[in-house]
C-alpha cells in the first residue's frame, strides 16, 4: 500500500448527536456538521470547486 492510499479513505455516519460525520479511516477524530452541509462539501470537492482544500 502506498502513503497516499489510506489518506484517500473517509468514513461518513451520524454521531451520537445526529449530526452528519466526515473523518479518516486511520484516525477518530472526525468533523461534524448537518448533513446539508457536509453534502454542500462533497458536491463542491466532486465538482472541483474545494480542491484546494483536499491535500
């Protein structure tokens, strides 16, 4: 496996909350926020708007 393969992998979900999810497999930390806006997000990365902010 090369570094850059597990960067590429996120996991989605609901946190005990109910908020919408986005983190890494390789770390627990994740960032969360309404579903609407982490679908905003990933519309704009799929779309190339955000990314600069993908590294």
């Amino acid at each position: 496996m090369h570094d850059s393969e597990g960067a590429n992998c996120f996991r989605f979900g609901l946190d005990a909350d109910g908020k919408a999810y986005i983190g890494t497999t390789e770390s627990a930390a994740y960032v969360s926020d309404s579903i609407q806006a982490l679908r905003a997000l990933i519309s704009a990365v799929k779309a190339g708007a955000a990314d600069h902010l993908v590294a």
